[in-house]
C-alpha cells in the first residue's frame, strides 16, 4: 500500500493528532499485518482473540494486560505477546500511549462484542 512509504512516521505526532481512549488508528501495514496506535486509560474488555497472537509496545506511560492467573506489567519500551486464543483484558491507571501489531482483519475486542469494538480503524 502507497501509505508505507511517505516516509518516516513520527509517532509522538501521530499520538497528539487525537485524544480518545481505546480508539486505535492504523499508522502502517507491514505485508498482512497493520500498525495501530491506541491511547488507553481504564479498562478494557475481557476477551480472546482466537486466530491470532497480538503485540503491545508501550510508547509512554504503563498497562497492565491482565490474565486470568497473572497480571503483566508494560512500561515504556517494553513488548509483549499475548498468544493467541487467551483470554485477556488491557488496563492503565493513567493514559498510556502503546503500538498494537496484529493481522490487519483483527477486531480489537476479539471475540467480544460491545461498545468498544472499534469499526474500521482510520488510517492517520
């Protein structure tokens, strides 16, 4: 796709060109996988994503993805995979700022449906 190669994506420009949380914005696709921003603050929804492992990468500020059994605690720079079909949910006390990497047909609230299933995420 033509967006990939507008050249270097700043993302503290990218995360201070909207406010809402648990809203994700798409900023690249690498072959069959996107690249979303996504501010969150609260709490998410329990929920699973069947076919597909997904990736956080916390930008700035601190979550919690939250297991059944343990909770994993991400702060700036840090990387984790939740597997695939794991039932999980996404929290943060304060706004953080983190890049979601996952197959670009994934809904963020997996196998969950509700208010904060997001359509067609916009590409920024």
């Amino acid at each position: 796709m033509a967006r990939n190669h507008r050249g270097a994506v700043h993302l503290a420009d990218k995360f201070a060109s909207f406010a809402d949380h648990w809203a994700p914005r798409r900023i690249a696709n690498v072959n069959d996988y996107t690249i979303k921003i996504v501010k969150l603050k609260g709490q998410f929804v329990w929920h699973r994503h069947l076919d597909t492992d997904e990736l956080f990468l916390v930008h700035r500020g601190c979550m919690t993805v939250r297991y059944r059994d343990r909770d994993v605690v991400l702060r700036a720079n840090d990387v984790h995979v939740v597997p695939r079909g794991v039932e999980h949910l996404t929290l943060a006390d304060e706004e953080c700022e983190a890049l979601v990497i996952e197959p670009a047909c994934t809904v963020n609230t997996g196998d969950t449906d509700g208010e904060m299933t997001a359509e067609q995420e916009p590409f920024i």
